[in-house]
C-alpha cells in the first residue's frame, strides 16, 4: 500500500466522502428535531442543535486542514508492521471489528478517567439534552491531541491503515443513532449491542450512572469489564454534565474542557502534581 495512499485517506482526500455522509446525518437530526418540536411544541433546543452542527463543521474544517496528529503515526507504524493482515476474508473483518471495537471500548474508557483525553471528550457530553444531534457534536481538539492513538496498535498488528480508518468511521455512523433517547428496548439485542437505551445512561450526570457503558457497537465489553449499568426507570435521566455547561457557543463548548484544565495545570505545584492534573480523573 503506498503511503501516499494512507495520507490521502487520513487527510483533505477524505473530505467529500466525510461531508456527504455530514449533510445526511444533519438531515435526519432536523426531521428528529421537527417531530419532536410537533409532538411536544417548545421541548426541543434548537439552539443546542445548532451548537452541534456548528461544532462538526469546524470538525470538518479541521479534516479538510488535514491536521491529525495520527496520520503520521499510523504511516510509521504500517511502515513498521509486524505482518501485513489481507482483507481478503471473512474472519480478518471479524477480527478487525472485534479488535476495534475493543479498542474503542478502552479509548472510551480513558476518555471519562484521564484529564487529558476528557478535555475532548466533555464536548460531546456539553448538551443538557439528548438528540440526534449530539452524535454529531464530537468536538475537534482530539484530533489535535492524540485521541487516534488507541488505533494504531491495530495498524502496527497488520490491518491496513484504511481498513482500520473505515472500521473506526463505520463505528461512529452505527453510534449515530443511539442517541435517540426516545427509542424503545430492543429485547435480546440489549444484551449483546450498545443501544439508546444503554446509550442514554452513558450521557447521565446522576451519579448512580456516571462512568458507565463505553461501548461502541458492541455492550459485551462493559459487561466483561464490569462497567455496565442498566436503566432504571424509577431514577429520571439528567443529561449534560456534572458541571452544567450553559452556552450555545461553539468555541466556548469546544474549549471550556481545555481552559478549566490549563487552569488546574497553573494553579498545580510541582512536577507529580501537574502530572495528576493531566492523567488523573477529572
């Protein structure tokens, strides 16, 4: 595979595929957003919607800047690979997905438990309501500050870069919708995928679901790892963060997690406390 092909994949190249996928997924977040507002005129934050939206075009910015810190890092370790893994059967796309979406899991995981990944990731969870459009607001400075990483073990094993790209996108379009809060259980699927219902006790702030069901396609992995938590209809769902975020700008919610943690880096003494403020929990 040549390595200009993995840049071009990983960088501006991908651009039209990434936006035309962008305006579907907008698409449907708007007719979500118009039922809602008919059923129940007023419940609906458009504004919330539109922070989202804004948030993924600048993500879409950041693509078409070709700016990733993982691009090159999966150029080195392809070029270092232990084998060359050939998408040629069955079994290498189960163990590409099986081995992703593990990854995914763990990713996850570090992004609720370590500071640094949080910054990032608190965007997604800045909504004080859950809609289709809160799949779309994923934030931009992960892809400055190394949330690709978990991923390159996968390359550096023998999967192709742009299978592994693809595995990781495709595992971010299936999350699209389990931010439907509305939708109803699944029966037996509750037990093996993640699903609004799990889902939208991940975005909880109560304390009784905080830190739970990091799961990307699959739930199996939170269940072996022991950090499933199952709905409980008698404790309401308050989305958002623990901390409110009260705003609607799209650099504020970007930022804010960054911000309050170069706050506690300046306000940290020593070397071992700065290090706590970075990997510690937030």
């Amino acid at each position: 595979m040549p390595i200009e092909a993995i840049r071009d994949t990983l960088g501006p190249q991908a651009l039209p595929w990434f936006a035309a996928a962008f305006l579907v997924l907008l698409g449907i977040a708007c007719v979500e957003g118009l039922a809602r507002s008919l059923l129940r005129p007023g419940s609906y934050d458009w504004r919330a919607s539109a922070a989202s939206f804004a948030d993924a075009l600048i993500r879409r910015g950041v693509d078409a800047l070709g700016l990733s810190l993982v691009a090159p890092l999966f150029v080195l370790a392809w070029e270092h690979r232990l084998q060359t893994l050939e998408m040629s059967s069955p079994a290498a796309f189960v163990a590409l997905f099986l081995g992703q979406d593990f990854l995914y899991y763990w990713y996850h995981r570090m992004a609720h438990r370590v500071r640094w990944f949080w910054a990032s990731h608190t965007v997604h969870h800045s909504p004080n309501q859950l809609s289709l459009a809160t799949a779309l607001r994923l934030g931009w400075t992960g892809r400055l500050t190394g949330n690709g990483l978990f991923y390159v073990l996968l390359v550096w094993l023998g999967f192709p870069p742009l299978a592994v790209t693809a595995a990781v996108t495709l595992n971010l379009l299936y999350q699209f919708w389990v931010h439907a809060p509305w939708m109803p259980r699944l029966g037996p699927l509750e037990w093996l995928l993640n699903t609004p219902t799990h889902h939208k006790v991940h975005h909880a702030s109560n304390p009784e679901y905080l830190d739970c069901n990091y799961g990307g396609v699959l739930i199996v992995f939170d269940r072996l790892f022991g950090t499933f938590v199952e709905y409980r209809p008698e404790i309401p769902i308050r989305y958002g963060l623990t901390r409110p975020l009260h705003s609607y700008n799209p650099l504020r919610i970007a930022l804010h997690g960054w911000l309050e943690l170069g706050r506690d880096l300046l306000r940290a003494r020593g070397l071992r406390a700065r290090l706590g403020v970075l990997v510690g929990p937030p």
